[in-house]
C-alpha cells in the first residue's frame, strides 16, 4: 500500500508540473501564432499510450515519464527534424518570430513553474498556517545516530544554538542552513561548543548508510505493529507510549537499544502511558534482533503536551499569506540555489548526493498529506525551473542564452550551430541523468 500511495504521488506531482511548464511554452507560442505541431505529457518514443489532434496540435501521453514537451514549428529542439528546418522558414515557424517573441516563449516554462510554486507556498500559508518546534525548548536536545556526525564530536542531547553566524530558532532552520554549514555551534551540559565541518561534509554524507542527521528526541509512541511482530496479538493501542522496560525508565526512543541490549528472544516487562494519561503495564516480547517488532509513531501535538518541546504556531489571514508564500518562495530558491553550488564544487563531494527519480520518488511520504505533497511539489516545481535555467543547450536555458546573444549582437546564430550545439547539449543531459539515477542504483546496492 505504501508503495501505491508513494508511486501516486510521485506521478500526480510529476505530471502537474510537466504539464503545467510545457504549458508556459504553449500559451506565449499561440499568442504570437507560432505552430504547436504536438503537446506531450510524457515521452512517446515508438508509441503513445494516448493522442488525440485538435486543430493543428497533436495531444498526447507518452509512455515513458521522463518529462515531457512541445514541438513547436521551426524550432531546433531534441527531435532535430532537420527535413524541416531544411525548407523555406514560414511565417508560422518559430525561426521567423522576433527574437524578443522568441525570449518569451522560451521562459515561459520555467516562469510558470515560479509562479506556481510562489501560489502554492500562499495557498499552504493561508490554509495551513506554519507551525515548528522551538529549538531553545527541546528538553532532550538532538538524537545522533549517524556515526559522520559522531565521529566529528556530536553527541546525543546536544543543542544546536547557530549553524555559522546564522542563529537556529526553530528546527526546520537547520535544514535550510546545513547545506552551506562551515561550523556549528552547540550548547552540550550548560557549556557551548563549536564543532567545525569539513570541507567535503556533504559528500562523506551522502556517503553514509545512516541519513539522519539531527532529529529532535521523542519517546517511543507505539504506531503500527507489524503482522510479522511478536507482539502482534498483544493489547497494544496506537498511541500508547512505552516509558519503562523491566524498571528502567525509556524516556527517549533512543534509549531503546541501550535497554533490551542482551535481552534478545525474551519477554520484558513494560509500562505504557496511554492517550487518556492513564498507565497500564503489559509483558511484551523481543525477537531475535532484540525489537518489538513496533513502527513508532510521531505525534507532536501530544509531545507538545507532556513537555518534550513546546511548537510555535501561526495563521496568515488572506493578505498576510502572500508575504508568508513570498519569504518561503525566495528561501526556497536561495537554499537550492546553495545545493547547486555545492554540488558544482567538486571539493565539498555534494555531487555523491545527487539523485534521479528514485531520489525524487523516496522524498514522498508512505502516508496520503496534501500539505506534505503541496509542500514538495512546490519544491520540485522551482527545482525545475532552476535546472532548465542553465545555460546547456537542450535546455531552456541554452536557447535564452543563444536567444540573448542575438539580441545583443544583433546576430543570430546560424542553424547548423545550433544543431550542434543541440546535440551536445543532449549528450550532456543524457550524461547528467545516467550519472544522477546511477547514484540510485548504487546507493540502493551498497546501503
């Protein structure tokens, strides 16, 4: 089921923001009577799963979900139809617009998908308000279990105060920070430290088979027993939050590990603290590897009430929404615009992170949220943008270049250069997508 809800997800996502960038290219392309030969959400190499010709554009879904396109008429893009751009240009043809129409068609993709993820950030800020966990509040600090982290001196209960000069207020902070993090400073037993990183920190990470990096301390919620678990019969309540094993209080989940050490295919005892702040105490069993057999459970409003930390919570009325959507917009692309930096600086080893589709696919949540799909999509939306703005022919972003020179020179570039220009172009996308998804691949074999 999971994978169903996942996989659902993905492809809504995908095929909103395809359609909608190809969109941005169809709509300018019309306005000035540019010919739109096809309109394609998916790639049709071979076949179409679907096509339909209203007018003189052939609508479709391609089978493989690699993106999508437009063809438009005269134009020198990945279906290099040389037949046609051997004959006479016509006035229908992309070649024979004016530049400055030309500049506009081409951006109008990537400005779509900034605007719909500027929108979407103000629909969410309206509908869902924010709400983060106040760091200073954390009464247990941060779990670390990525051995990365511990190795350069971070320790369980640790407090994150600044990651380089910028102050860590609420925990999302660290997400947005830790990109370009240089030093941390941490607050560990009432004294302050500054723990530096290395230069290829986000490369030794990415590196890691433990992904977690700092996770604020929660207890053990029970969530979902498994049908395979020990304990799968026993009287257990989402909800219940086991607090103490044979005596020993767990106050953390983290701590889990630490008290059934050596106690592998044994019964324990258990006290639970139910949803009505009653206790009950139960024997559970542990199985080979020492586990419950118990997916926990992350319910933070109920955290918030026993005291782990307290959440900041905040509404937007209509008006304030668009100031709301607009900072989470412009952080957005500042933070990704510092991941793309990394990655290009082989000496940080950023580049061991990038991911394809399986990495996109793996950021969705096993659980249907709108706010978490809304939230990523968004994301993706401008992660699109921002990757068709670069200057590699194929892209948008090399034709606006070509499309730039041009109208600063005052001359165009002849078409045989942009055939070839076109195909190295391609073989630098194709080069970029073998190397992202390879990493899927390897990470998937060696973690």
């Amino acid at each position: 089921m999971e994978f169903v809800i996942k996989i659902s997800q993905f492809l809504l996502s995908l095929s909103l923001l395809i359609v909608l960038h190809e969109l941005g290219h169809f709509i300018p392309a019309k306005l000035f009577k540019t010919k739109v030969e096809k309109f394609y959400l998916f790639f049709d190499v071979k076949f179409s799963l679907f096509k339909k010709k209203i007018g003189e554009t052939v609508y479709g879904i391609g089978w493989l979900p690699l993106g999508g396109y437009v063809k438009i008429a005269g134009m020198i893009d990945e279906s290099m139809d040389k037949e046609q751009m051997a004959q006479p240009p016509k006035p229908w043809e992309f070649r024979s617009k004016p530049a400055w129409q030309r500049l506009i068609i081409m951006l109008g993709g990537v400005t779509v998908n900034f605007i719909l993820a500027y929108f979407i950030y103000v629909a969410m800020s309206f509908t869902y308000g924010d709400s983060d966990v106040k760091v200073e509040s954390l009464k247990g600090g941060y779990s670390i279990e990525n051995p990365l982290l511990e190795e350069l001196g971070f320790k369980t209960g640790d407090k994150i105060l600044k990651i380089n000069d910028a102050p860590i207020i609420n925990d999302s902070d660290i997400g947005f920070n830790l990109i370009s993090a240089q030093q941390i400073t941490i607050e560990r037993a009432g004294e302050k430290k500054v723990i530096e990183l290395p230069e290829d920190f986000l490369g030794r990470y990415s590196d890691s088979r433990v992904k977690q990096n700092f996770e604020y301390r929660i207890p053990f919620m029970v969530g979902i027993v498994s049908d395979s678990s020990v304990n799968v019969n026993k009287a257990l309540k989402q909800g219940d939050i086991i607090t103490k094993i044979n005596g020993k209080e767990l106050k953390y989940f983290d701590q889990l590990d630490e008290l059934t050490k050596g106690l592998e295919n044994q019964e324990v005892a258990v006290e639970l603290l139910r949803e009505d702040n009653t206790t009950t105490v139960m024997t559970l069993s542990l199985d080979a590897n020492g586990k419950f057999g118990i997916r926990p459970y992350n319910n933070p409003k109920r955290f918030e009430e026993l005291g782990y930390y307290d959440i900041f919570r905040k509404e937007y009325t209509f008006g304030e929404s668009f100031g709301a959507g607009w900072y989470k917009f412009t952080k957005t692309i500042s933070n990704y615009g510092s991941q793309l930096k990394a990655i290009f600086n082989p000496s940080t080893g950023a580049y061991k992170g990038l991911g394809g589709f399986k990495a996109i696919y793996d950021q969705f949540s096993p659980v249907w949220s709108w706010q978490y799909f809304w939230g990523l999509t968004a994301f993706l939306s401008i992660m699109l943008a921002i990757l068709n703005l670069l200057p590699i022919p194929a892209l948008d972003g090399g034709h606006v270049t070509f499309l730039l020179f041009e109208m600063i020179s005052g001359k165009k570039p002849s078409e045989q250069f942009l055939e070839r220009a076109q195909v190295i172009g391609f073989f630098i996308l194709i080069g970029l997508v073998l190397f992202a998804n390879g990493n899927d691949i390897f990470k998937a074999i060696t973690n």
